[in-house]
C-alpha cells in the first residue's frame, strides 16, 4: 500500500512533462504490451525502490482560461484532502504570478507535506531568479528542470523520505473497493449492498482522514469494503468530476484486496476505464470487471456477451484471466455473484502452492519447452518457487536470468494460469541467478 502524491499548480509550468518523467518507463511497457497509447495522467512511480502513486491534476482541467481558476482551485482542494504530499509546481520564466498566490493560499493550511518545485530552471543561471518564490511563504523549495532532469532528483529524496510506508498489511478479511467512472453505479452498488443496515457490522474508520471502511456480512460472506465514505460523500459533490472519481480509486485501489471494476455497459469499457484497469494491475490487485446497466443493452441475443467480453479482452490484453460480469444493479441481477466472484479472486490472490508441488509442474513444462539459446548460449532453468509475497509472485532460478524474454515469461506466466487458478489476478514472474 503506497502513498499518494498529487502535482498541482496553472496550466503551463510543465507538471505533465515533470509526470511524464516520473512515469516513464513503466508505463511504456504496459503501452507496449497493450499498443494501446493512452494519454493518463495518473501512475505508478518509485524512487529509491519507494513507490506511490501520482497524479497530475492538470491533466484534468478543460475549458477556457476564465475557468481555468475555478477549476485550479477546487482540484488543488481535492488534491489536498485525497493526497498523502503535493508537489506545487511553478515556472521560473513567468515568475511569482496571481494564480500561484491563490494556490499558495491554499496549500499553506495544509498540514501534510507540500513541496514547492520551481521549474524550468535548465541552467544555473536560473538558480538566482527561483528566490523570488520564498514571497509565496512556503519555505525552501525545489528548483528543478522537468525536460532536462536536472533537480528532480533532490525532489523526489525530499519527497520519499517523508512518504509513510506501509507494507501491506495481510487483513484477516479481504477488502474489496468498488471503482469506476462517474455514474456507473458505484453508489448504486454500494447501497444495494450496504442499503440494508443489519448486514453492517460496523464502520470502521480508516488511517488515511475521511475514509471509511464497512465491515460487511451477507449471503455468508465477511468483507470489508473500502472507502464507502467517499462513494457516499460523491452525492454532495455538485459536478460528477472525472478527477474526484479517479483521486478515489486511487486511494481505494490502494487500499484493497480486489478491485470491482465497474462500468455502465451502455457507454463501453472506454480509455478511462482502461485506465483504473491498468493501475489496479500495476497496484498487483485482484480484479473482478462488472458490466453494470445490462438492463439497459435491449439487444441481448446470445452473441452481445461474447462480442462485449471480446471487446473488454482486447482492451485488457494480455492480462485477459480476468472475471467479467453483466450485472444490473437496479435490478439485482448477479450482484450476489459479483461478490461470490470476488471472494475467489480474493482466495486465488492469496494462494500459496508449495514449492515441490510448484516444481513438480512446472519444471516439466520448461523442460518440454525450453528457453530459446540466446547468441549461442543455453539457458537451464534448475527451480522455481512461489515468493512469500502478499500478492503472488514467481521466481524461476537459472544460469543466465538475463537471456530470458518477454514471450518466455509469458509462456509461464500462462503454464502458471492454465495448472493453477489464478483467475483476476495480476502475477508477476522474476528469473533469478544460480
Ligand atoms: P502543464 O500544463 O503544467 O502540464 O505543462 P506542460 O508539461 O504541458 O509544459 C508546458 C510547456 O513547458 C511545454 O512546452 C514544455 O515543453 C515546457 N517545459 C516543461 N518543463 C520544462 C523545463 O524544465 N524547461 C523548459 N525550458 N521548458 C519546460
Ligand atoms: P456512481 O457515480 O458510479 O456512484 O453512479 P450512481 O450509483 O450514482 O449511478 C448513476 C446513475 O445510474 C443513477 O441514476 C443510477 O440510478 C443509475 N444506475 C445505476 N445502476 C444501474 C443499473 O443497473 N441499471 C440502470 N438502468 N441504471 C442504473
């Protein structure tokens, strides 16, 4: 369970290009895999083998420059309320302007940490000029380079080094977070499930402010869902904000066991969806994706499951192991298993196979479909064993880890899914040296 760190600050200062960096490399392997290119704005970053989750809240602001401020603003009190730190992003070219005074307002009530990074600083001429930036009343602050890169590693010291890191913790209950779009039914879901005050056993209120957890008893299955608070609270939010909708599944993503991905089947498992998808993958969480509102699909012959599930799979390739239910939440229709599916996906999440067991399987496998040599040399693999992870992770020990491809590790990643259920959930293969 990483922290969460939101880029704010006016359109302009390069918080997409500073993401974009942090971002980087691990989300061009997903892109590659899927050939998908997506324009996202929020991921999954590490630094110092630390990782957290960032988002850039530009990425979610559209209209006219007159909006604009509005707009700043109220993401900037999102991001302060939904983020663990916020880096507050300004450019050294424009200096101290209007609108970074309105956000230095803000972010000087905060008490989580903020850190003021002043871009564009390419040289060290610009060093003198970025002292302007103390009449914000912040404090010290960051100058960096976000195209050139100079900077940004002091910043994201500062920044780690404060991060609260916590392990995940191995609940006794799975914790299952209900996410999605605006207005996919979440909500719906949630009270359909919850509406019924006995089924509660309590609410139990989170470590993170303003996040609440129900602890749930029904059809004979315990569990916890995450962050009901939020879902309930999104009804006082006026606008559906794509950018509240997103700060919430990041946090529940972050805080669950599985995922329960919904989505309103008349509007398709768009690039936003996709989205949630992949950083629920990256997170290592179980995932069960609901096509919610079937009521509303008029033509159900035998094929619109299929065509629908062939859709959803190209999206989601080559992660395509994944449960994927028509559900209506008006009319209850398999909500009880949407539920049945997530305790499985759960139970798969945390299987453990022993290691002869494990060896047994698969050693035969590898020896009737062996690694390619690679310039000349041969590749043995000796053992392989499940790691003693949260979330299942697989190590394979050979001579020369580093000849091992991709597609080879597919190719187990699948023997591992085709010999073992682990239907929903994201596993990881590593080769190893001996
Ligand atoms: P955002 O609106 O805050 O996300 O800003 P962008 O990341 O889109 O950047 C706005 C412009 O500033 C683009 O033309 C970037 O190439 C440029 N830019 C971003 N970072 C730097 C930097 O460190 N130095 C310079 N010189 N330009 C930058
Ligand atoms: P949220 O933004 O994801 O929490 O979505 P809501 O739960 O607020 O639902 C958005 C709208 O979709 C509401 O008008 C719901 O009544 C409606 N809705 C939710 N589930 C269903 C469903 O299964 N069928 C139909 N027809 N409407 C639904």
């Amino acid at each position: 369970m990483g922290a969460i760190v939101a880029i704010v600050g006016r359109p302009n200062v390069g918080k997409s290009t500073f993401f974009n960096r942090l971002i980087q490399r691990r989300e061009a392997i997903v892109d590659a895999t899927s050939g998908v290119t997506r324009d996202r704005h929020y991921g999954k970053s590490d630094w110092n083998g630390k990782e957290f989750s960032i988002i850039d809240t530009g990425g979610y602001v559209l209209g006219s420059d007159d909006v604009f401020e509005k707009e700043i603003d109220k993401q900037v009190e999102l991001a302060i309320a939904e983020a663990d730190a916020i880096i507050f992003m300004v450019d050294v070219n424009t200096g101290v302007t209007g609108m970074d005074e309105d956000v230095a307002k803000l972010l000087r009530r905060v008490n989580k940490p903020v850190y003021l990074a002043i871009n564009k600083v390419d040289n060290a001429m610009r060093q003198e000029d970025a002292v302007e930036f103390y009449a914000l009343g912040l404090g010290e602050y960051y100058t960096l380079s976000s195209i050139n890169g100079s900077g940004t590693g002091e910043l994201l010291d500062a920044l780690v080094k404060d991060l609260p890191q916590v392990e995940e913790e191995q609940t006794e209950l799975p914790r299952f977070a209900v996410v999605g779009r605006p207005n996919a039914g979440k909500s719906s879901f949630i009270n359909a499930l919850i509406g019924e005050d006995r089924y509660i056993v309590t609410d139990i209120a989170g470590t993170t402010r303003d996040s609440i957890d129900t602890k749930y008893n029904r059809f004979g299955f315990e569990f916890n869902l995450v962050d009901t608070a939020g879902i309930r609270r999104k009804a006082k939010v006026k606008e559906d904000l794509e950018f509240y909708s997103v700060m919430r599944s990041v946090r529940a993503i972050e805080h669950c066991d599985v995922c329960l991905l919904l989505l309103d089947a008349t509007r398709g498992f768009d690039g936003q969806v996709e989205n949630i998808f992949w950083l629920a993958q990256r997170n290592h969480k179980g995932i069960v994706i609901l096509v919610n509102k079937w009521d509303l699909v008029e033509d159900k012959e035998t094929n619109t499951i299929k065509q629908y599930t062939e859709r959803i799979k190209q999206a989601i390739s080559p992660f395509v192991d994944v449960p994927i239910l028509f559900v209506s939440v008006l009319t209850k229709q398999r909500i009880f298993k949407a539920i049945e599916t997530a305790v499985d996906v759960h139970k798969n999440r945390s299987k453990k196979i022993i290691t002869r067991k494990f060896n047994d399987v698969m050693l035969p496998l590898i020896e009737a479909y062996p690694p390619p040599a690679y310039k000349g040399k041969y590749v043995k693999i000796k053992f392989c064993t499940q790691l003693p992870t949260p979330y299942p992770q697989f190590a394979f020990f050979c001579n020369l880890p580093q000849y091992v491809k991709e597609p080879y590790k597919r190719y187990l990643e699948n023997k591992i899914r085709e010999e073992f259920d682990f239907t929903g959930v994201p596993i990881t293969v590593f080769m190893r040296k001996k």
